[in-house]
C-alpha cells in the first residue's frame, strides 16, 4: 500500500498511514527451520520431480517462484552460481553454491539446452504458482515432520544452518536477495554465533550444581545435599 501511494496511485496514505495502529509483539516472528537430518527425511519423502524441486531450495535459499523461472543456462558451473534475474526485489543477483549445491545442478543440467525450464512437474508443465502445496503436504505427511514445513520453510532452513555455521550475516543477506542485514538480524540474529554468548559462558559465575539430585528437600525452605 505504500508502494501505491509512493508511485501515485492513489491520492493520500491517510486510511492506513495514520489511522490504523500497528499490532504490538509481532516483531519476533518464530522462523521454523529443518534440521539436516529433518531435511534429509523431507527429500527422501518427495516425488522424483518435486524433490529436485526441494533440494534446489535447500542448496540455494530461493523462493519458490524465483526457483520455478530458472533456465538451464541460469547455472554457471563455471563459477558455481545461479543467476535469479527476477526476484521480490526486482533486481537480479546471483547465488552462490556449495560443492555440493554445484555437483547438483551440474547433474540436473547436463546435456539439456540453456532455454530450457531447469525444473518443472511430472507431466512436463512448469510449476505455476500454488503447485507445491499438496506435494509439500504429502512429503510432510511421509517424512512425519511435526510441525510441517512449508516450502518458504526450506529458505529458512538454508539461513539458519548458514548464520549457525558462522557465515556473516550480509552474505547470507546478499545470496538470499535482500538490500541489508536487517531481516536476516530479526530472524536468524539468535542463532549467529555471539561475542555475548562466549563472554558469558567463560566468565560468568559457577556455583557447583553439578548433581542436583543429591539435593533433597526438607520440611519448609531447607535442604540438605546427600554424603
């Protein structure tokens, strides 16, 4: 909406501007993510075509739309990237692979023409907007993930083993698309390795808990530790 009133479209932002207050407490919003034995399970549970699918948007952290419009020469297995020319952000980029991610799209483009569509359904068709939904459930239902993943759910899995594993936090932002660090602080900062967390755990106190079931309670307040 905001966009609209920025290019004109509309004459004034006053209905949601200034009149509608924001919702307060939903700026931590819980980013679900797959384990990489989860993922594993999630890939083995697909169908032939839908888990070439999901493994490029666990190799790469793609959108699913931005996965869909790849062509075979959108691969440079040169360099081990992929080019996403249409993004949420209007501007391309290119993300970069693994060895691993590389040894994928090397295998999935071998011998096929560069205009061709890189992935797309059983019956040949490519995957249009909505399509995933009941591939993706039926996957959740065989690999007994609880919760289920959704399919954006693979982009936060591809972030967060990425921030965990110490890469910073503008690359991640930049292979994902995004003009700063700002989203990927909010969703994936907890899980980034912090000078906080190692300043605590090597200096704050210890207080030689080490077995708490040797403390048994007393009558009232008082405890007593075991011999």
């Amino acid at each position: 909406m905001n966009l609209a009133y920025a290019e004109g479209r509309v004459s004034n932002a006053d209905a949601w501007g200034r009149r509608l207050k924001r919702f307060t407490n939903v700026d931590g919003a819980r980013v679900r993510y797959l384990s990489i034995e989860e993922a594993s399970r999630l890939i083995n549970a697909c169908e032939p075509d839908f888990r070439l699918l999901v493994t490029a948007a666990l190799q790469t952290g793609c959108r699913y739309g931005e996965l869909t419009r790849l062509t075979v020469s959108d691969f440079n297995p040169d360099v081990g990237t992929v080019v996403v020319r249409r993004s949420k952000s209007g501007k391309p980029r290119h993300v970069v692979l693994t060895e691993e991610g590389s040894n994928f799209f090397r295998r999935l483009c071998a011998g096929r023409a560069g205009h061709q569509t890189m992935l797309f359904r059983p019956s040949g068709e490519r995957w249009n907007p909505s399509n995933q939904s009941r591939p993706m459930r039926m996957a959740n239902e065989r690999a007994k993930l609880t919760p289920p993943v959704t399919f954006h759910g693979l982009r936060h899995t591809w972030a967060s083993h990425a921030v965990m594993n110490g890469m910073p936090l503008m690359v991640v932002a930049k292979n994902l698309g995004h003009r700063d660090t700002s989203m990927v602080e909010r969703h994936y900062g907890h899980l980034a390795p912090s000078f906080i967390t190692e300043a605590v755990r090597q200096s704050a106190p210890r207080f030689a808990v080490d077995d708490v079931s040797r403390v048994e309670p007393l009558h009232g307040s008082r405890t007593i530790r075991k011999p």
